[in-house]
C-alpha cells in the first residue's frame, strides 16, 4: 500500500465478516453501547462506505462532514458541526439542521440524525483533535494513495464534472487535505484501522488493522 510519507501503514490486518465487524465495533464503546464514532481518512479512501455499512450494523444515522463544509470551508467546520448536531444529538434530540451556508444559498433539507445510541460522523478531518476528545471511538479509513486517486476522480465524473475538471478539482482539495491531515495525524487517536482498498469482494468482508497508528 503507497502512503502519504508522514503515515504508517497498519501493523496487521485480518478480515471480518459483517457480525464480527459489530462485534470488534460494540467492544470498543462504553458498556452502555453509547457514543460518538468518527471515521475519518483521506479522500477516495472508502469512508462512506465503511460508515453506510457500519451504521446498517448499529442501527445509527451517519452525518456526512462534505455536508457541513458545503459552501463554507473545506476544513473549518468543526464548530458548525458540534453546535448544530453533536451537541443536540447527545441531549438527546432529534436532529434536522440546515447549517448557515445552506440557508444562504438555498440548499434544501437538514442534516439529520436520530436520537439513537450510536453517532457517525464520517469525513476528511472528522477525527480531528478537537472532535476526538469529546467522542467514543475514532476510526481511521487507511487507503492507497493511487487507488483512492482513481476512486475520486471517477466518483466526479459521475457526478458530472469533465475528467480535467475532476482533476484540477482534485489538486485543489489536496491543497486543503493534506497540509490538515499531515499536521493533525488523526490515525494516531484511531482504536480501529480499516482497509478502504482492499481488494476482496465488495460488501463481502472487512479488512482490520489495530489502532493507534503511531510513528
């Protein structure tokens, strides 16, 4: 697998069928099965869908990052997102939240998440410092440079941009991504390390390595 320079790969990774996955996932929460998971890594690595998966597991709502950093900062949206769903989520309420730049351009709907047990947020940056301490679990999503290249470019060409336009879109992330990341290290508050690229059958199996990643 071909790293960023500043990450190490995972020690070991063994494979995990889905109800070994709850499993592994439930013995990291509290003994009352309640918190806060954040998955984070790198772009193109495989995040959604680990976290799809996850809370089908769970039984919990999962509240994308890209959703709160929408027309307002790639990276600087931690408040927004603690303000406006963290905090309401652990009081207990039903959550449906239109952050500030959706109600300045319009954007329809909520971000929304059920006053259940089980929290995920997953994005670039969810497993920040600042989000870790007053979270349960963080996981880190550790994926192949190249291979998660070609997952995102593909994803915005499905999405409707030309390949060049996915392209220069691309590097214009990277130049918000990777400086955050590199300084942060999130994988080092990671309990759980997931594969995002590994190249079993999809939805067949999970790929697990232990956390902390440390230098």
């Amino acid at each position: 697998m071909r790293l960023h320079p500043e990450e190490a790969e995972a020690p070991s990774w063994v494979a995990v069928d889905d109800v070994e996955l709850g499993t592994r996932v439930r013995q990291l929460l509290p003994a009352d099965g309640r918190g806060l998971i954040l998955v984070d890594g790198r772009s193109g690595s495989g995040k959604s869908m680990f976290a799809t998966r996850l809370a089908r597991l769970l039984d919990s709502s999962v509240v994308h990052t890209d959703d709160i950093a929408w027309r307002h900062d790639p990276i600087d949206w931690a408040d927004i997102l603690l303000g406006g769903v963290i905090a309401p989520w652990k009081r207990g309420d039903t959550v449906a939240f239109r952050p500030p730049a959706w109600i300045a351009h319009n954007r329809p709907g909520a971000v929304e998440a059920w006053p259940r047990p089980v929290l995920i947020v997953e994005g670039v940056g969810a497993g920040r410092a600042y989000l870790a301490e007053r979270s349960e679990l963080v996981v880190w999503v550790q994926s192949d440079r190249d291979q998660a290249r070609r997952r995102g470019l593909a994803r915005d060409v499905e999405l409707g941009r030309t390949p060049q336009e996915a392209a220069d879109f691309w590097d214009i992330w990277m130049r918000h991504e990777e400086p955050f990341l590199a300084a942060d290290r999130p994988w080092t508050r990671a309990s759980l390390v997931v594969n995002g690229t590994y190249p079993g059958p999809k939805n067949a199996r999970t790929l697990l390595g232990p956390g902390p990643i440390n230098d």
